[in-house]
C-alpha cells in the first residue's frame, strides 16, 4: 500500500493571516499537526529542518515531542542537512527520539539545499579540508552516522575509568535503537546522487526540486529517477534501503475555504530555471475538485512510482485547517486505491 504524510516546512511570521506568529507557536502546532495526521489516518507527519531562518532547525527534541504525543504515525525529516551535524551526537539523537516514538523515526539526511547563511557552517564551527567539497564531507558524515547507530565500535574504552566493563577495547554510541538504520533517507536533487543512494543502501527521498533538468516534465524526470535508483539498489546487495519517497503539492477544493486559499493556484505546468549554475526544475501545485486531483495524481509517473507521497502542508494556517486537509488526503488515498 503507498503511504501518505504531511510534509510541514514549519514556516512562521507575523504576516496578516498567519496562525504561526512566532517559533514557539510553529512547534506548539506541529506537534498538535501530527496528533491530527493521526487521527485523520496519514502514515506520516514530516518537517523540514533550515539554519537562520524563521523555520525549524532543531529536528530532534520536535521529533521526540511528536513521538511522545502520538501512538502509531510515522515520523520523519525531510531533509537533516549534514554540513551542520556531527554525526555520533546525530546518532545519539536519533536514537533516543526513536526510542521515545517506539522505533517510527525516518530520517532524510542530505548534503542540504540553498540556504540563507553564506558562512552557516564555518559559524557552527565546520570547514571543509583543502580539496574536500560539501557533498564528499556529507557523504562521510551519512556513513559514519549509518555506522553509529548500527553498533558500530566509535571509541577506545578507558580500562583504568571504572565504567568500562572488563576486557571491553572499544565503545558504540548509547542508545542504540534495532532497525533504526533501516529508515534512513537519502535526499536526492538529480539522478547521479540517486542512482549513488541507492548503491548505498539508503531510501530515496526525491527532492521537490531536480537539478539535471533535461526539458522533460518534472514527474517523468522523477519517476526515471526512481526507476534507476530502484535498479541501483536492487544491485547493491543492501538490506536497509529500497523505498521511495516524492513530495507533492495538493489542495482539494471541497469548501468555500479552500477556494479561497488555493482556488487561484490551479496550476498545471512545472516552474523551471538556473540553481547553482545549472538547469532546475519543479513540478505543479495540484488544486482543484477531488475529481480533477484524483485524475492529476493518476497521471503523475512519480507519484504512482513512490513508495511514500509526502503532501506539503501550510502550516501558517493553523492546525483546525490543516486539520480538516488532512482528513481531504484520507480521502484521496481512498479514492485512489491507496487503503
């Protein structure tokens, strides 16, 4: 059965309208978004995470609050950008926030997107070595993080400490939390970084934006980008990755609210341009009828491909509207054969 989440870019300001004046209210929200998810039957409730904006950045204890106040959805992250992380406290992180959930943690890690801070990671006291790029750097920091929370041995036990147990040489991370390096997500911007996530045994998570753009429709791009990823892995011998994930962004109008938000945004051609030197593309917003939505979604190649559709969510709305979304993609699931 394909699984469907919200994917919650935690914005917050104190525009006219904006049910999300200030940090502390976006998490507040969040974590009662994720309660609704559950309730209206989504497998998944997902955030992003952003340095130096008014965004969430601090992934782990929202993480562990979601986890806590729900029973069964999924959690995850979309994506964990790893020029700013040290990948043994990440771990530690990770596994403690899983734990608490009860083991339904998904992270998508990457190599990270634009971003506002021109010097972010020099600030959190990260540089690159001479000849390192970021991507090579957050390629090492993804297996040492992998390692980690597998049990792998990351320290030399001190035998004279009193706390290291005798004839024991080297040390994991604790807490280790079993099957956790199984929902791992890579977070993929082109099919070269794909097609490497799949020879390294991660998920896919396709990215809402894909660099490499051949002139295609952004939906066809994806879904070859899965199909290769998919053949990848299949080649890899790998046990912990083979799913897929594509996020989307989709507004049933079923009420006079919902026209009024998204009613003017039916839009049905991708968004292309130039993004770090080269070609990038994005795919439409998809508003309109259930009907009209349903029958969009069927055509789309990725969607129908993917393992997991993540719905982008206006989380500025307030919880009661997106509330009331969310029971409108339950719906959609239904229609299209997805429950």
């Amino acid at each position: 059965m394909k699984k469907i989440g919200f994917l919650n870019f935690g914005h917050w300001s104190s525009v006219p309208g904006s049910r999300t004046p200030d940090a502390a209210a976006t998490l507040r929200q969040t974590i009662e978004m994720a309660v609704a998810a559950e309730e209206a039957g989504l497998d998944g409730a997902w955030i992003r995470s952003h340095h130096f904006q008014n965004m969430l950045s601090a992934p782990f204890p929202l993480l562990a609050a979601m986890g806590a106040a729900t029973k069964s959805i999924e959690l995850g992250t979309g994506v964990i950008d790893l020029r700013y992380e040290n990948p043994l406290y990440m771990a530690e992180e990770a596994a403690t926030a899983d734990l608490i959930s009860g083991g339904r943690l998904h992270l998508g890690i990457s190599r990270g997107s634009p971003e506002a801070a021109r010097d972010g990671q020099h600030q959190f006291g990260y540089d690159l070595e001479p000849g390192q790029s970021w991507s090579e750097l957050a390629q090492a920091r993804g297996d040492r993080f992998r390692d980690a929370i597998s049990g792998g041995l990351v320290a030399h036990a001190d035998p004279d400490s009193g706390w290291a147990q005798p004839g024991q040489e080297r040390l994991s991370i604790q807490p280790q939390s079993p099957g956790l390096v199984n929902r791992i997500w890579w977070g993929s911007g082109n099919t070269t970084s794909g097609v490497r996530a799949g020879q390294q045994g991660y998920n896919l998570l396709s990215s809402t934006l894909l660099l490499q753009d051949d002139g295609r429709p952004f939906h066809v791009q994806q879904a070859d980008q899965i199909s290769q990823y998919a053949a990848a892995y299949e080649a890899s011998g790998h046990t912990t990755g083979g799913m897929t994930a594509v996020t989307r962004s989709v507004f049933p109008i079923v009420s006079a609210e919902d026209e009024r938000y998204f009613g003017g945004r039916r839009e049905r051609a991708d968004s292309s341009g130039q993004l770090e030197g080269g070609r990038a593309r994005s795919g439409p917003t998809y508003s309109g009828t259930m009907e009209e939505v349903i029958d969009l979604l069927r055509q789309d190649e990725a969607v129908q491909a993917a393992d997991y559709v993540l719905l982008a969510n206006p989380n500025q709305l307030g919880v009661e509207y997106n509330a009331h979304l969310f029971t409108q993609w339950a719906d959609l699931a239904r229609e299209l054969g997805w429950r």
